[in-house]
C-alpha cells in the first residue's frame, strides 16, 4: 500500500477537532471492561483502609451491601473477591471452607445484590500460616500436586456458595484441568474459569499482601510464578491452560507486561484479562498525592493502554474513579 506523502498528507487535519478524533478513535474504554478486587475480613462494622492503598477497603460482610449498591451505581458489575479468613493454618482450611470468609460473602452478595457478578480468586496464600500458595513439603517447598487438592475444593466450595466464576492465581502445574474435573463431577459445568495463566514474580505485589496479609513467612514465590524477563514462556503458560480449560486468560501485572498481553491476545486470540495490580496502584496514587501528574489523565490512559493492547477486561483498584470519570465524559 502507497500513502501519502506531505504536504497532501497532513496527519494533523485528523486531530484538529474532537469529533473527527471520535470517528477515528481505536480503543474505547467502557465500564463494562472493569473488574473490581474486593477484600473481605471477618467483624462487624469494619471498612478499613488500606494504608499503602488509599481508597480501597477491607470490608467486613454487613458492608457489602452499600459496597455493591455504590458499584453497581456506577455500573461497575463484576467484582474479584479475597478473603482474609479468622484462622490460618498449615493447611488453609479456611480456603476450602463452606463457612469460610469468602464463602460466607458470596452468600450476602448474592442475596443483597443478585445483580452484582462474583468471581472469586482461588489459592491457599491468604489462608496457610506460612503464607506460601500450595501445600509444603518437609523440606518447605510448595507441593504442586498435593496442592491441586486444596485447590479444587476451594473452587468447588466457592461455586457451592454461589460464585459465578472462578479465578485460580496460584500457578501449580495442571490446576484448571483439575479444577475443571472438579467442578463438573460437582455439578458446575457452566461456572467458568478466569486463569491467571500468565502471572509474574513481582514486586508489583506489595501492597496487596498487606492488604490481603499474604505476603510468604520465608522466601519468595519464584519457584512458581513465572520470571519476568520470559515473553514467550508466558505466551506458553496461557496455551496450556487454555488446552486444560480454561475460559478466559490473564496477564498479571499489566503495565509492564503489555508485549506479552499483546502476544498472548493476537497469538492465542483468546479472552484475555489484564489485571492492574496493587503497586501499579500505589505508584499513581502516591504520584497523584504529591501533585506530580493528574491522576485521572493518568488512570484514563493506563486503563486504555491495557486495553490497546488486547485486554478484554481489567482487573483494576481505579474501577471506581474511572467509572466516574468516563460518566463525566459522556
Ligand atoms: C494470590 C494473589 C496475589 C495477587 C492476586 N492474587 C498475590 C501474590 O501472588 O503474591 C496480587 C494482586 C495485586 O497485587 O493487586 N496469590
């Protein structure tokens, strides 16, 4: 194909006024794209601030219901659900648990606000003692096939309580084909599977282990999450999981991860999510509060990013703002 040359091309005359820029605009970012993360502890009357957050909540059940009135009012209508159980042990139990924090929270959800879609994040970090994804070994590695276990009757317990897809981060071996078994022998053959096929080792983390208090007891999570210095192993990692079952792929984090986003969206050409993560989070809200960039340009441009780059969807703690900052525009 032959373009133009300038002076008969003039870019510019495209960009001179906003309705032309409307008509020619690539990527729309709607409401309808966002997934809010929701924290979940036990107690009454609990909505407590993140500290290394500001703005995002742990709840306690009895506030679930403004949360879901607010959310849904803002037309944010999925939200991703962690659990900060009473009790950690060795084993997690809590996880799989059918009275467990998050089991118990789908319920209120589901009854106070049918509306609202629930999906919910499956892995033992936030409910083993030692703060690992999985089952250890004597020597304290992370048992990968003793975990899928664990894993399946967490996911399994959750769509008991009524979820409506379910989220595995843990990133053991062969767990969507094992959950998927699972679900199906239990009657769940139509609740879907979102895999964080696709997650890093990363210090994007940070702050979502204080809020989720997941952050391991010893060392780090490298010998299962993936190295972020990897392109086409992650590209790999959502093909497998993809063959085992999965639904929907994810990529985690987004920002410095969108050429993979890119890859696994064109090459697999799959549903795709983006999960915005907790430092990727911090980082603009701590900009924002020292006055050094303007937080809703800001977040408008990211969010779109992630988007033009292929996700489908995006898990994001600015759900909220942007709801309301993409109303404003309309
Ligand atoms: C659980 C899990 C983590 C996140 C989502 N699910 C933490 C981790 O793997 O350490 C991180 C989310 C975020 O940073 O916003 N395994």
């Amino acid at each position: 194909m032959e373009y133009g040359r300038f002076p008969a091309y003039r870019a510019r005359r495209m960009r001179a006024d906003e309705t032309v820029r409307q008509f020619i605009r690539e990527t729309e970012l709607s409401v309808r794209d966002f997934i809010y993360p929701l924290f979940v502890k036990p107690g009454e009357g609990r909505r407590d601030e993140i500290s290394s957050m500001p703005g995002v909540y742990q709840l306690s059940l009895d506030m679930l219901k403004a949360e879901m009135d607010e959310l849904l009012g803002l037309g944010v209508r999925s939200v991703l659900l962690f659990g900060l159980p009473s009790h950690k042990d060795e084993c997690g139990s809590e996880a799989y648990d059918d009275h467990g924090i998050v089991q118990e929270a789908i319920r209120v959800i589901r009854a106070e606000a049918p509306e609202m879609h629930i999906i919910t994040d499956v892995c033992m970090c936030e409910y083993t003692s030692h703060g690992h994804c999985g089952k250890l070994t004597a020597t304290g590695e992370v048992d990968n096939d003793a975990t899928l276990a664990w894993l399946a009757a967490e996911a399994v317990s959750h769509a008991r309580a009524g979820a409506h897809m379910v989220a595995p981060s843990d990133m053991m071996d062969g767990r969507v084909a094992h959950i998927r078994r699972a679900l199906d022998e239990a009657g769940f053959s139509q609740v879907p599977i979102m895999s964080y096929s696709t997650k890093y080792a990363s210090g994007f983390y940070g702050p979502f282990r204080d809020a989720a208090d997941s952050a391991p007891a010893f060392g780090d999570r490298r010998a299962y999450q993936m190295d972020p210095a990897n392109a086409e192993e992650g590209v790999r990692e959502a093909a497998y999981d993809i063959a085992e079952g999965a639904d929907l792929v994810m990529v985690k984090p987004a920002l410095s991860y969108l050429d993979v986003l890119r890859r696994v969206k064109s090459e697999l050409r799959f549903p795709t999510v983006a999960y915005n993560v907790s430092g990727e989070y911090s980082m603009v809200k701590a900009a924002a509060a020292n006055g050094w960039i303007d937080e809703k340009r800001v977040v408008i441009e990211l969010l779109t990013s992630m988007k033009r780059a292929g996700a489908d969807m995006i898990i994001t703690y600015h759900a909220k703002e942007a709801a309301r900052w993409l109303a404003e525009e309309n």
